[in-house]
C-alpha cells in the first residue's frame, strides 16, 4: 500500500511541476507556430528595410512560417521603438532596431514611452559602414583639402548627418582645423542623396550603400569611412583610423530585439537561426558585404553589455555637442 501511495505522490509530483511550467520549454521546441511580425524603426526601401525583409525570406524557409515585416518610421525612430516595447512578449514579435532610437534618444528626450528596460536584447547584426562624400564640384580629394576649402570660403559650406555621432566628428572637424562647417538638418537619406547632388547640402557623412554609384559615377567624391578596415563599396578610400582620427568613435549598428519578458529560450533559438543565416557566406556577401554592411552576431550577454556601454559614450557624445534634451 505505502508504495503504491508513494507512485502516485511521485505522479502527482511530476504533473503538477508540469502544470506549474509556465510553457516555455514546450514553446521552444513548437516555436514559431505562427506569423512573426518583425517590427522596424526604419521606413520602406533603405539598406536596413532591404536587409530586414532578406533575412526574414530566410527565416521563412527554416521556420516554415510566415515573417512579416512591419515598418514604423517617424519621429526619430521613436514610433517603432514604441510599437516594440509595447508588444505582447510571446515571441511572435522580433524588432529591428537603429541605435538611435534604441540608445540615442534617451539623452536626446527629456520623456519617451519607452525605456532600455523596455526590450531584451537579441545581437547586434551589424554595422552600418558611414562615409563622408562631398559633391564633385568641390574639387576635393581628401579630409585636408575640405578644411582648406573651408576657411577659403567661411560660412557657406553645408553638411548633412543622420545622428549625434556624426555630428560630433564634423564639431571636432571644425574645431581641429578652425572651420565653420554648418549642419543642416536630417530628414532622410533621400532628402541627403539630392542635396550632394544638387549640391545644397554638398557634405554628407552618412550610410554608403545609396552613395556608392555615385562615387563611382564621378558625381561625388569619398573622402573617408569609419570602418575597421576599408569598404569593399570604396576600395580606394581611407578609413578614419588611418588618417590618424580616434578609433574608439561611436558608430551605426542595427540591433536585433525583442519586447521585454519574451521567454529566453525563445530568444536563444531566433539568436541562433540568425546567426546562421548571417553566416551564410552568399547571404553574408549579398546582403550585407556588398552593401557595407559589417556582420558583428554576438551573444546575447555581450550584447546586453555593448548596450551598457553604449549608452555611457553616448551620454558622453551628447554632452560633448552640448546637446540639451527636447
């Protein structure tokens, strides 16, 4: 009798810690079951959304199940941070997020509906190589003959960048050699791409990808990247480090995220198959090479610990341009 009381006690046991599960294991191996909304900051037809609705083509085949990317730009990258802090932590939304709106608005808002507490990292997928290009008609070759042409021509020269950090290389620029480039606001790459052409705003330091035709056209001239060795989009031009600029400036990258409370093995497993994909060496080529794109795909934890970090130079950037919070 008493080991027949213990069989059941020990039965009961083990259907009671499975009904106390809160259903994760189990849904990690099922997962994903159903659509996954991947939620961008980023509007439709730049590097990024292209990127994103590659890798989601790809997660579709090894998923067998639907990847739909939703974009939601506007408001300095505010709306899709939102859009993804506010989703249900079940999995089934993924985020692509830039660095600004994930780290960068927070020194740049005085209030914004959401907060680092609001996500869970994922990896950063990678960094957006930046290059500063001026219009032909500049008749510039290098970063010096920028400043030269400067201080010949004071106060008429525009330049346009899509965040703080780029910002903060073009105020040491002007501090540096004693100029006075002026900033123009950003409203979009498009907006970037016709004002070098046009030659209205005829400095830019901003992503690549749109601007290599450009170059190689003759119509614009590369003056220099901020990657870690040189870009396959531009060859021939220097990168930062090696025309003697500090290598520990901040840079662009797309994070992958996911709304805070997605259960961890859940993000261990999209982690993991993109990771693979972004391994791939055709996809890593064609999708991310070949637009100067640089794969990082690190852990979660170092991720979470590149935020931390990030967001201490970031504050540091802010404070440093002297930008007060809106």
């Amino acid at each position: 009798m008493r080991t027949k009381i213990r069989r059941t006690k020990t039965a009961g046991a083990v259907v009671a810690a499975l009904l106390c599960l809160d259903g994760s294991a189990l849904h990690a191996e099922s997962y994903p079951s159903r659509t996954v909304k991947a939620v961008t900051d980023v509007g439709i037809g730049g590097t990024y959304d292209i990127f994103v609705r590659a890798l989601g083509e790809e997660l579709n085949r090894r998923w067998d199940q639907a990847v739909v990317v939703e974009p939601h730009p506007g408001g300095n990258a505010v709306i899709g941070n939102r859009t993804c802090a506010d989703a249900a932590p079940d999995g089934y939304t993924i985020c692509f997020l830039s660095n600004q709106g994930l780290v960068a608005n927070e020194f740049l808002y005085k209030k914004l509906p959401y907060s680092p507490a609001s996500f869970s990292p994922i990896m950063n997928l990678f960094y957006n190589t930046q290059v500063i290009v001026v219009n032909a008609s500049l008749n510039v070759k290098t970063l010096e003959d920028l400043a030269a042409l400067a201080k010949a021509k004071p106060g008429t020269l525009n330049y346009i960048v899509p965040g703080i950090f780029q910002r903060v290389f073009f105020d040491r620029f002007n501090k540096r050699y004693g100029t006075d480039l002026v900033a123009v606001p950003f409203k979009g790459g498009g907006d970037a791409l016709t004002g070098v052409l046009s030659g209205v705003t005829p400095i830019a330091f901003i992503g690549g990808a749109n601007f290599a035709p450009y170059v190689r056209e003759g119509k614009m001239v590369a003056l220099a990247v901020d990657s870690v060795a040189r870009s396959p989009l531009f060859p021939d031009t220097p990168t930062l480090t090696e025309l003697g600029y500090p290598s520990n400036m901040a840079r662009t990258y797309l994070a992958l995220m996911a709304p805070a409370g997605t259960p961890r093995n859940v993000i261990d497993r999209v982690h993991d198959d993109v990771a693979l994909i972004m391994k791939d060496p055709r996809f890593r080529k064609v999708q991310l090479l070949d637009r100067g794109l640089e794969p990082v795909v690190d852990s979660v934890e170092q991720f979470a610990r590149f935020l931390d970090n990030d967001r201490r130079s970031t504050r540091e950037l802010v404070q440093e341009a002297g930008i007060e919070p809106q």
